[in-house]
C-alpha cells in the first residue's frame, strides 16, 4: 500500500512543461489581515498565490502600503509565494490582454488567470470574450489557465486552443455555495485533457474533497478560507481536503447501488427466519 | 504638458520628460518591485523607462499587485 509520501512523489501535478508541489492555489482578498492570510499561506503551502492588477494608489507611491507594514508593499508581502497574476475585473478582451502585459512586466512571469467577467450581479465570466483573449496571449507567449463556466464545450476549446489548464466555477465567485454541477465537472474530467482547477463558489473543505473526487486536479480557493470564523483552521482544513479527495479519487469509489447489500454474511444466524 | 495618468488630468511642468523622470516626479519608488508602465496601451519595459520620451496628451497606466481572488 502506497503511504502518503509515495503518493506525493509518485502523483506529481503537471501544470504545462512544469511539476507543482502542490494542488492547492490560494486567492489573497477579503482576508482580515495581511498577518492572518500569510499565515494560511504558510498553513498550505500554495503553489501559486493569485494577485490582481490595479492602478497605483496616490497615497501609495512611498513605497508604503496601510494595511502592511514597515514600509513593505502588499507585493513583498506575498512575494515568497509563486504569484499568479489574474485579470479580475476586465470586461473585455482587449482590456484582459493589456492587464495580463502589465502583469508579466511587473511580475516577470508569463502564467496569467485569465478572467473576463460578463455580467456585473452574477460575475459569471464572459466564453465569448475569455476565448478571443486566451487566443491572442497564448499567440504572445503567455501560459494561460482561463476561468471559464463548467462548460465541457468550451473547456475543450480553450484547451485545443493551448491553454495550460481550464478553471471551471463551481458556484459564482465569492458565494460559497459550493459545486452546484458536479457532473459537469465530471463531463469536463472525461473529456477534457488538460489539468481542471476548479475556481470560484467552493465554501468548505466538502466542496474542496468533492471537487479532486471527481478528478479534477487542483482547487483554487480564497473567500472559503478569508471568510472563515478562523481562517488559519480552515486553511488546514482545506489542505487536507485536496489531500484526501485526491486519494479518493485515484483509489477509485464503490460502485453505487441503488439499495443495500449486506457486508456481513448471512450463514450461520442462529436464527432461522 | 498635460497627461491622463491611472485616470486623473495630470499637469507635469515638463514640456519633455522620460517615464523615468515623470515617475520620480511624482513619488513614485522606480526601483520598486512589482511595478509596471504603459504609456497610450503598450507596457513600456522597465528597462525602457530611461528613454522612452512622454509627450502632452499621453495616457499613463502605473499598476501593481494587490489583493485578489
């Protein structure tokens, strides 16, 4: 029997030509503190931490920044973590392509979360537009993980397309209503052969197991744990989730039945009804 | 010259700077990590910034990471 660290070495995450140590990547809003979010981050040991792009505030151009401190920017802050930039907040193709520049110039990397929002009350992304945005940045060299609906359709396209993985919701960004379609997450699994993330909606470690139960390949998780009654617990938690979905997943469940079957046998009751 | 700069009319007293300069001028740390320019839609690269010539009219974008999902 494999332990726990031969499933490690042995069921490494391939995310394009590179091998990731973990499958958890950790978002870094809504956390109560900056404190409170890197010690998750210590917690889990995230691949990647993801980070949005915006404007340089006024009153931040001393290289200060208010909720951090000692003159350290909310950037050296996380920086001891892989930092993945995403394009939060972009509504169009054009405006995604020229944030994800942006953000391989002030990060020096080429890995960008690709999100093109379509609707502002469900913040439910934009197919149309992520497909045309993804097309040009894989053209300009980019590594590109898309986040996109539990679509099987479009996974496969964005995938045929070169994307390094696709990062299909569970529920709408920031609900926590945990994974509302798992057989679209299935469908995706079975016919999609690029890495899954699945991004967005997951609230608890369940939905987290559920997810890599199903064979998806990692999870993206932010508001699940900064929302959490104790972020640090839940950040533990959530780790072992992927963990034990993993293991789940690749010793294979029982088939189901659609009623009971004894697992103790019937010979030798001492009674003869 | 006159520049939209992240979004705001800006009045720079300069009638010719470099992205350089102009970051300087306005406090702006330019050795800071994590930094990047864009000058009317094209990322200037940082090494670029020395002599990349801003003209009145132009639009700057000056972003960083922050906090995000």
């Amino acid at each position: 029997m494999n332990s726990a660290r031969d499933l490690k070495e042995q069921d490494s995450f391939r995310l394009g030509n590179e091998t990731l140590n973990s499958r958890l990547l950790l978002g870094t809003g809504r956390y109560p503190s900056i404190e409170v979010m890197l010690k998750c981050f210590e917690r889990c040991r995230p691949a990647f931490v993801t980070v949005a792009m915006r404007r340089l505030p006024q009153n931040d151009h001393k290289n200060s920044d208010k909720k951090g401190s000692k003159n350290q920017s909310f950037f050296d802050m996380v920086s001891a973590y892989r930092c993945l930039p995403n394009t939060a907040g972009c509504w169009t193709a054009k405006d995604a392509v020229m944030t994800a520049q942006l953000a391989r110039e002030a990060l020096s990397t080429s890995w960008i979360k690709l999100e093109v929002i379509g609707d502002r009350e469900t913040l439910l992304p934009d197919g149309e537009q992520l497909l045309l945005a993804a097309r040009e940045l894989i053209k300009d060299g980019f590594h590109v993980l898309p986040y996109c609906l539990d679509d099987v359709v479009l996974c496969r396209k964005l995938a045929d397309m070169g994307c390094v993985a696709v990062m299909p919701l569970a529920a709408p960004i920031g609900s926590g209503l945990g994974i509302r379609n798992p057989h679209g997450l299935a469908m995706i699994r079975r016919y999609c052969q690029v890495p899954i993330i699945v991004d967005a909606g997951l609230g608890t470690a369940s939905d987290v197991c559920l997810a890599m139960e199903l064979g998806c390949d990692g999870v993206l998780v932010d508001s699940a744990i900064a929302l959490a009654r104790n972020p640090v617990m839940m950040a533990e938690a959530i780790a072992a989730a992927v963990t034990s979905g993993r293991r789940a997943y690749l010793a294979g469940r029982m088939p189901k039945r659609f009623s009971a079957q004894a697992s103790t046998s019937f010979e030798g009751l001492i009674t003869d009804t | 010259m006159v520049l939209k700069v992240n979004g705001a009319r800006v009045h720079y007293h300069e009638k010719s700077s470099t992205v350089l300069a102009f970051l300087r001028w306005r406090g702006i740390d330019a050795e800071r990590r994590g930094l990047a320019v864009a000058v009317d839609g094209v990322v200037v690269q940082r090494d670029d910034w020395h002599s990349t010539i801003l003209r009145n009219g132009q639009t700057i974008e000056v972003v960083t990471p922050m906090a995000g999902g």
